[in-house]
C-alpha cells in the first residue's frame, strides 16, 4: 500500500461519474417536462380546492426523481442501496382526486425514462399523454351532473317539479327524497342538454315549491 493509496477518496472518485453537460441538459429537460405536466394538470383539474402547490411538486418531482436515477444508474452499488433506502420511506398525503395519482406517477415515469437516456420516449409519450387526458378531460366536463335540490310542500308540486326537470335535461334520477309533514325535500342529479341554467327560476315559480337550488358536483354522491 503505497501513501496515496491511504489517502485515496472513494467520494471523490466518483464526482466524475456523471458529466456537467449530462446533468444540466437532464435537469433542463425535466424542468421542461414538469412545466408541461403542471400545466395539463391545471387545464383538467376538476376538483373543489384547486392546490397550486401540488402543481409545483409535480415540476419538482420529475425534477428529482431524474436526478436520483441519474445517480443510480452510474453506479450499481449505489443503485442497491438507494433502492434499500427508499423503501422505508412512507408518505401519509391523502390524495383527494384519483387523477392526481395518474399525474404523480406520469412525473415519476418521465423523470426515470427522461434520466436513463430514452429522451425521445420521454418528450413524445409525455405530449401523448398529456393530449390523452386533455381530450378525456373536456368530454368529462361537456357532461358535468348537477344536484337540483328542491323543497316542495307535497305530492302535486313534486311531481311538477320532477316533469319539468325531465323537460330540460337528458337524464334526471332521484338521489334522495325527505319527508315531513307538510314539506317534501328532493336531491335530483341532472344532466343538462346545454348549459342553460334558466330552469330553476321556472322551477322556484312553480306552485307549492319554496325553493330550487342548483349544486354542481363531480358524480360521486352519498346518501
């Protein structure tokens, strides 16, 4: 054992492992693909709350799941242990919208595609998929359901507020129905012909209803 062997680095002989140009031309392309990513998540996001710091985490996503890749596969040691270390880890971030874990795993997928070297896979499947879920997005809303819940005072006015609901939209169904004496409460899922919402004012003009109220909602209902 010679005196620069006692002295040699293992850490520094891997700072040559990856190249400036390769680092800095994977991270400039994922900060580009997280932007597309954010930006399709924001054209179809259809939820309640809209949370512009997951936008962010899906830029910073792609971001460092390219950048952990790209330290994997320059060394196979390295890459063993990274997988043993991310194992343990767990997140507890409940995901509200089911969409959203499509878009975390679409950032995750394009960071590891985007650092293993397949950047046109990347680029291109990234553009198709985000074309995908624009298309779908838009047919979703062009057939948005909204709840009609209505307060009547009896059988005669029920029944004409529900023909009238059949008159303006394609499909009505009855969600819940209450009743007490001398008042009826109806919860009615509508799906509408246009987007003309004029009916309610027909609705709450109606005798015996007291009033119409109209509730957009994203299908799921419970009751």
């Amino acid at each position: 054992m010679t005196f620069n062997d006692i002295f040699k680095s293992s850490f520094l002989e891997n700072v040559g492992a990856v190249s400036v140009l390769d680092m800095g031309l994977a991270l400039l392309l994922a900060f580009g693909l997280g932007l597309f990513i954010f930006f399709v998540y924001k054209k179809t996001y259809a939820g309640v709350m809209y949370s512009s710091s997951f936008g962010v985490t899906l830029i910073a996503l792609t971001m460092i799941t390219t950048l952990v890749i790209l330290a994997v596969t320059s060394n196979i040691v390295l890459s063993l242990g990274m997988v043993g270390a991310l194992s343990i880890v767990r997140f507890r971030t409940a995901i509200k919208e089911p969409l959203d874990i499509a878009f975390l795993f679409w950032a995750i997928a394009a960071g590891i595609v985007l650092a293993a070297g397949l950047i046109p896979l990347a680029v291109f499947g990234s553009v198709f998929i985000g074309i995908i879920i624009l298309i779908f997005a838009n047919l979703k809303d062009m057939s948005r359901p909204y709840i009609v819940v209505i307060d009547c005072d009896g059988h005669d006015s029920e029944q004409a507020a529900l023909k009238l609901l059949g008159e303006y939209s394609a499909r009505c169904t009855v969600k819940s129905k209450t009743a007490r004496r001398g008042q009826v409460e109806l919860n009615v899922e509508v799906r509408l012909k246009n987007g003309n919402t004029d009916f309610v004012n027909d609705l709450a003009a109606l005798n015996g209803v007291q009033s119409a109220v109209l509730v957009s909602y994203n299908g799921d209902y419970m009751g």
